[in-house]
C-alpha cells in the first residue's frame, strides 16, 4: 500500500496532540495554549503524509509566531517539538541574518544548515544499518595488523580465485589458529592496552579566503570540494591503542559501505517534508526605526524571509530543497514592536499566534521541583559526583522562587532564566568548597537561602550585576 511505503517520511512515532502536550508537560511548567498549538501542527504533518497525493501538496505547513518575555520557554517548546518528531531542527536568530547583496547571512543559509542536519541524521540512520557488517571489517583489518600474512605466503595475482579458494579451506593451518586465538583475546579486551600504527586519511585541508558578501557559505561548500578532488588524498601514521584502532577502522569501513546517494535523497526528503526552523528574535526585524535610506538588517530581512516562508527552492551543495512544507515557528517579546509592524505578506504566512503568559512565584516553585530537567535535581547530581548530598527544604525552595520573582519585578524581567543566576549565587559556596568538605550532607534551608541573598537584594544596585 501507498501509506506503507511513505513510513519513512513520518514521524518516527506518530503521537496524538494530547500525547505530545504530556511529553511537553514534563519538562516545561504552563503555557497550556502555546504546547496546545505546536501539537496541532506537529499532528497536521502527519495528517497530510495521510491524505490523497493530488492534494497533500496543496496543504501548507501552519506556521506560529510566539509572543512573550524572555525566559517563558518559546525556544524550549520549539526544541521539545523536535525531539518528538525527530526531525531535523535548526534554531537561528532573525538578527543574524542582512539583506542579499549586504555583507552577513543571507537567509537562504539556514535551509543550507537544515538539510546538513538532515545529512548527519540520516548518515547516523544509514551507519546503524551498516554497523554489524562494518564491525565485522574493521576487526578483520585489525588482526591483519595485528598478524600479517607471510610474504612468501601472499597469494600472488596469478594465482586466481581458485588459489583463494582452496587456501579458506585448509585444515588447521597454524596462521589460522594464531588469528583466532587473537580474535578471541581481541573480544575478550586482552589486547586493549597494545599499541598498533595505523594509516588514517589526513583531512585538513588549505585554507582558502574568499572575498565575496553573497553567497559565502555556497562559494566556501565548492572550493572545499574542488580541492578535495584535485589534491590525493594525504595519509599519515598514527600511533594508537587497539580500541582507539578499532574505531577508527569502524568508520572508515562504516563510510564506505555507507550509500551516500541514498542518505542524500532520504536527507533531502526528511527536510522538505518534517523541517523545522525556529526563527527567534523576529520582532528585532519588524518595523523600521530608519527614516531614510535602506534597511538591510530589518525589512530587507523580511523581504527576503518572505519567499522562504512562502514555499521556494534552494540551491544547496547536495541539490534543490524546497521549503514549501517546512514547518516555521517564529517567537519574540514584541514589547516595543508588534507582529501587525511585519510585512502584510509576512504576517499570512503566519497563521497561528499565540501569546505565552509571564511566569508567576508559582511557576517559579514547580519549575524548581516538577519538571525531568529541573533545577533543583541538576544540582543535587552535580554535588553527588562529590558525595555531597544535597538537600532542599520546602521552605527553601517557596524562598529561593519568592527572591527570583522579586529581582525580576525590581530589573529586568528574564523569566525563569533568573532561577539559574540565584541557584547559581546560592550553592556557589557549596560548589567551592564540595572536594574538600568532610560533612557529605548539606540541608539548605529559608534560614541558609535569606542569609546568603538578603544583602545582595537589599543592596538594589548589587542585585543588578549579581543577579
């Protein structure tokens, strides 16, 4: 059936909307509206590899633009999304970029970076296939080092396949033994601690400028290759141990049974059917502050946005990608501009809008304690390494969320990335001192918290540097 051979162009596990707002749940506090919208148009991508071909080019992606502070968890969301879907992801900042003929990245570099994540995920894909075969040829190559064959006894080129033939299969042969004593020794790590030398392919290559402001990275993509073909490829000698050897032969064989033309067409399919981009910082190109002569970093970058966003084709080193499918979630604080200062056309091709809301004290107390990654057990792992037990109170936790709300309301609001500056203040001394200490347990209480950021909050201007 159609739907079965398309298998590879989906999501490796198809997860319902609700299913991926829980696996978003477990790592970002709130947002329920903005997790609610990304799921939709995760599931869209699968719901139109299900609908009939004479249509499913018709679908367009849903693209979102995410307003809200800093620190609310736009980029988390975006990057959760991706390991979801297991498709190729690229986070890149709208201010990065000029307007083609300007010096600085033209837009058309970030389908160039997505489809060389493509490539490396795909060769990942194509090596795991490969792995037993490969594994298999580097341990050959190994005990070949390892024992080399007599010269008198390398069968000569005339000697024809038959010789071959007849030299597997004579009993006993002491080489042959030797060989697998050493193979079984190899399996078992006896070997591990010798040292081989080993020819391995030198990769550096000349450095070339190339003075040009359009272009830049296509231009450096093409010197790189011409040189690689017209120079021989150089080798030299490194002194390894067997395990490093091994390894190093692993890969090599693992390129070459590799089928780069395959993982290229499944690389650039992957990306114009399950691409994401999460372009940050959008409102820094909305508007323009400039009353007289031309814009490059801001509706020049919109301009030149449009045609991407739109649906175009790009011209990378591994062929023509088309962005018409790829998914873009935009996001930005937009508090001095707004998403109505973009270009009209810029502004349809984002449909979606959703506005995160500002992280409350509450917030604050489960980022701390609920999510997988959070805060509190990053730092208890750390001081573990040490045999340092960690050990935060209740009240220490409801103390250290009261103090970030706090500087965030005084200064600048920064969402929950103000939890990561008090942590770090707080267990600062413990950090310090944990290789020297002799008490392995430390309880951190309201007490320890207040007496050691009291002074630096009372002091307005201090909390301003330190916090």
């Amino acid at each position: 059936m159609k739907k079965a051979v398309e298998k590879d162009d989906q999501l490796v596990e198809v997860l319902t909307p609700r299913e991926i707002v829980a696996e978003l749940d477990k790592y970002i506090i709130g947002q329920d509206q903005a997790k609610r919208s990304v799921a939709i148009a995760l599931r869209n991508r699968w719901r139109r590899q299900q609908v009939p071909p004479e249509l499913r080019d018709e679908i367009a992606p849903k693209n979102i633009i995410m307003i809200g502070p800093t620190g609310v968890g736009k980029t988390e969301i975006a990057r959760r999304l991706a390991r979801l879907a297991n498709s190729p992801f690229l986070k890149v900042e709208a201010t990065k970029f000029t307007e083609v003929g300007y010096v600085g990245r033209d837009v058309e570099s970030m389908i160039r970076d997505l489809t060389e994540l493509a490539i490396n995920m795909a060769k990942k894909d194509e090596q795991e296939i490969v792995k037993p075969k490969a594994k298999e040829l580097a341990e050959e190559r190994l005990l070949d080092i390892l024992l080399p064959k007599k010269a008198e006894e390398a069968p000569s080129e005339e000697d024809g396949e038959k010789e071959r033939i007849l030299e597997v299969v004579r009993p006993d042969r002491p080489e042959n033994t030797t060989r697998e004593k050493l193979r079984r020794m190899l399996k078992a790590g006896k070997l591990d601690k010798r040292y081989v030398e080993l020819e391995v392919a030198n990769t550096t290559m000349p450095m070339v400028e190339v003075f040009s402001s359009a272009g830049l990275e296509e231009m450096e993509f093409n010197m790189r290759e011409i040189f690689e073909n017209m120079l021989p490829p150089r080798k030299k000698k490194r002194r390894v141990k067997v395990p490093e050897a091994l390894e190093i032969l692993f890969q090599e064989e693992s390129q070459r049974l590799i089928d780069m033309d395959k993982v290229v067409e499944k690389a650039v399919r992957v990306t114009e059917q399950n691409g994401i981009i999460f372009l940050d910082e959008l409102d820094k190109v909305a508007g323009s502050q400039s009353s007289y002569g031309p814009d490059v970093s801001r509706e020049g970058v919109q301009r030149d946005l449009l045609p991407i966003v739109e649906g175009s084709t790009v011209a990378t080193k591994y062929g023509m990608v088309k962005t018409d499918h790829v998914l873009f979630i935009a996001a930005g604080a937009f508090n001095v501009s707004k998403p109505s200062d973009l270009l009209p056309e810029l502004q349809g091709r984002f449909p979606i809008r959703v506005e995160l809301d500002s992280l409350s004290m509450d917030d604050f107390i489960r980022i701390l304690l609920e999510p997988k990654n959070a805060l509190i057990t990053q730092y208890e792992a750390l001081l573990a390494t040490e045999g340092i037990e960690l050990i935060f109170e209740e009240t220490a936790v409801r103390e250290i969320a009261s103090m970030a709300s706090k500087v965030n309301e005084r200064t600048e609001n920064i969402g929950a990335r103000r939890l990561h500056t008090v942590m770090e203040k707080l267990v600062d001394e413990i950090s310090f001192d944990a290789p020297d200490m002799t008490v392995k347990s430390v309880t951190i209480n309201k007490e320890y918290v207040g007496e050691k950021l009291a002074d630096i909050l009372e002091d307005e201007n201090l909390s301003r540097y330190i916090l």
